[in-house]
C-alpha cells in the first residue's frame, strides 16, 4: 500500500487500541451494557443526517446484525473488558472472531478453505487455551470465556453482513445504533439496576470514554478502514490490524499495570499468528482470482 494509506492504517490501529485503554477507565464508572447504550446514543446522533434507507426485504438481515453486534458482541466484550484485570489478554482474544468468521462462512454461506486455513484456525483456538492458563487470566476466568461469545456473536455479524446491500459504512453503523440502543437499556436496567440513574454523577471521564468509543474507534476507525477497503482488498488491509492487539498490550503494560505471563504471551502469539495466517492464505487467493480474471 502507498504511504498515505499506511498512514490511514495507523491512525485505525491506534483509535481501536486506545478505545481499550479508554473505555476501561470509563467502565470503572458505567456499567457494560449502559456504556455501549451511551455509546451508541452518541454515534446515532452525530449519523441521524446521513442515514439511508435499507433497501426492501433487508431489514431482517439489519434487524440480525445490529443485535448481533451492537447488543450481543459489545454488550458482551465491555463486560469482559471490566472484568478482565487486565487489557492485555482481552485485546487477544477479541482477534478468534477471524477465525470464528471463516468457520461460520464455510457452515452458513458454503465458502470454502484449504489445509493451511484450517491448521492457522487451529492454532488461533489453541493459543486460546494456552492464554486461559496464564494467572493473569486465571484470576478473572469469566472475562475469558465473556470475550469468546463476543467474539463469536462479531464473527456472526460480520458474516450476516455479507449480503446486506444498499447500505454505505455510515448508515451500517447509524442503524446498528438504532436498534441497538432500546435492547442495551432494557437489559441494563434488568442487570444494572439503578445505573441510568447514577449516570448525572459520572465524571468527564467516563463521557469522555464513551464519546471516544463513538467517535474515535467507531467513525473515525471503522469509517477510514471502509475507505481503505474500497482501495484495495480486504485481505491486504486485514494483516495490517494485527497491530491493535499489540499496541493495546502496550497501553496495557504502560498505563493499566498488566505484566502478561509466559503463556499469555506464547498463546497471544499463537492467535495472532493464526489470524495473519488465515489473512495472507486470503490476500494470496485475492492475487490468485485476480491474475486468472485478468
């Protein structure tokens, strides 16, 4: 890629990294669910001028999508990230939704992958288990298991996501908020009883997580990799990402105080190592398709 989208590359990694760091501090004051609720809140508003209509006989795809990801997948990983002591290995583990992706593909939309994607696959859920066994995540166990079905409900998404049409990045992510945010207050209010109440009494910080995680990881992210994939191939763009988890274990060593243990490193490489795996034996079939095309 040329040196400007490298650029664009690095102004994503490092808004999708510091939303870890970000959102953590703001956890210690909102709760999971009305966090993401906020969150939410905030990107509907800024996308309410550039919404679009679904196409017709989309919308039980978008109605599957945003409660996938927008209620299920971040409802889920906000809660693992407060739990988790750490931001370390939650950073890892959201990246198994690569692989979680290329097996639902093959199961729901009948795509298909050789030997080496499925060896990279195995490897991505075996460096799971071996970063399950440091002490650092042996302490917070739940936070594990929380991100795992997160990652899974992402995995899920992305491949509901396929076939939506008609639908540009912003008004993806506009409607997402939509119908999320009833769903994050129903259930915030189930399981986080009175925190609506206290949200008068949180401090800059924790508004400031959320509005970053709106505008920051969300617009600005999701919206220059949107750009960077009408430019070139998804999996050119994919190994590139790579770099958040490791940038977030900076974060997390530098300001959270996590100090990652043998295996979390050894199983952290493993996944990410599966993850770059699966995404170069994608950008090689890309060339391939695309040399036999031309």
């Amino acid at each position: 890629m040329p040196l400007r989208d490298l650029a664009l590359v690095a102004i994503i990694v490092l808004a999708w990294a510091g939303n870890f760091l970000t959102s953590a501090l703001a956890l210690r004051e909102i709760p999971p669910f009305l966090f993401t609720a906020v969150r939410f809140a905030f990107l509907t508003l800024a996308l309410l001028p550039f919404l679009k209509r679904p196409e017709p006989g989309q919308w039980p795809r978008l109605l599957a999508v945003g409660l996938s990801v927008g209620v299920l997948h971040f409802g889920l990983s906000f809660s693992a990230l407060k739990l988790a002591g750490d931001l370390s290995s939650p950073a890892i583990v959201m990246q198994s939704y690569v692989p979680m992706t290329a097996v639902l593909g093959w199961f729901m939309l009948g795509e298909h992958f050789g030997w080496r994607t499925g060896l990279a696959i195995a490897v991505s859920f075996a460096g799971v288990l071996v970063l399950g066994f440091d002490p650092l995540v042996l302490d917070e166990p739940t936070s594990l298991v929380l991100m795992l079905i997160s990652a899974f409900f992402l995995a899920l998404g992305a491949v509901l996501m396929k076939n939506l049409r008609g639908l540009d990045v912003l008004s993806q992510q506009g409607w997402m908020g939509i119908i999320s945010l009833l769903p994050l207050l129903a259930v915030s209010m189930v399981i986080e009883p009175g925190a609506i109440t206290r949200l008068p009494q949180v401090s800059w910080v924790g508004w400031a997580g959320a509005a970053y995680a709106a505008f920051a990881a969300s617009l600005l992210g999701h919206g220059l990799f949107y750009v960077l994939v009408q430019r070139h191939p998804v999996a050119q763009v994919t190994p590139w990402l790579l770099l958040t988890p490791v940038l977030a274990i900076g974060l997390g060593v530098a300001f959270w105080g996590d100090r990652p243990g043998p295996r979390l490193m050894i199983g952290g490489a493993m996944v990410l190592g599966g993850v770059l795996m699966i995404a170069l034996r994608a950008l090689q079939r890309a060339r391939s398709g695309t040399r036999t095309n031309s």
